[in-house]
C-alpha cells in the first residue's frame, strides 16, 4: 500500500515493494532502503498483507497500524545512529512471512 502526504508542495510516499526471506524493501520519496529483518525482527512472523499496509505517520516517521510499529526515517538512513532491541512476538496462528518463505523451500526442493 502507498500512502502520500504533502509537504511544501512536494509528495512524500512510503510504499513496501518486496519481502525476501532476509527483510523487506522499502520506498520512501523513491530513495530504496533495505530492512533485513536481523534489525527488525518483529516484522518476520508478521502477516505480508500487514507488512505491506505502510503509510507515512508526519512527515518524518512511517507506522503499520496494524502491526502497532513505528519507525523513524532518520533511523533507517543511519541506523548505527538507532540500535534497535525489541522484543519479538508472534501474531494469531496466521501464516506469516517466515512460514511462507519455508513453505516455498521446502516445495522447491
């Protein structure tokens, strides 16, 4: 999902545009920024619809409301500037990311 906003007459869009087994690829005003999922956990056993349900949050930040996350975009352009400890958790018993990409191996094999 893209989701835009305005600020001084330019668009400012965040859009998910893939997931990998190893993270996800994310657009923001068409700069790329690759999220392994080592740095953001929480996001592995999330369902890919959520995953992909970004929007921007200000003009400054990003959010999946359904997933309850938040990130800042200075976080992902310097990230050693945000070491990141979270918790992980798992959402109802849905397939997630982690399971499909599993799925997918073991299917190819």
């Amino acid at each position: 999902m893209k989701q835009n906003l305005k600020k001084n007459g330019t668009i400012i869009c965040a859009k998910v545009e893939s997931i990998t087994s190893t993270g996800l690829t994310l657009y923001i005003n068409e700069e790329e920024y690759q999220i392994p999922f080592s740095r953001v956990p929480w996001f592995r056993d999330a369902k890919v619809e959520d995953v992909f349900d970004v929007k921007m949050n200000g003009l400054d930040e990003i959010r999946w409301d359904k997933l309850d996350i938040d990130l800042d975009i200075e976080s992902l352009k310097h990230p050693e500037k945000y070491p990141l400890i979270m918790k992980q958790y798992v959402l109802k018993d849905e397939p997630t990311i982690a399971a499909e990409s599993e799925l997918k191996y073991k299917t190819t094999l």
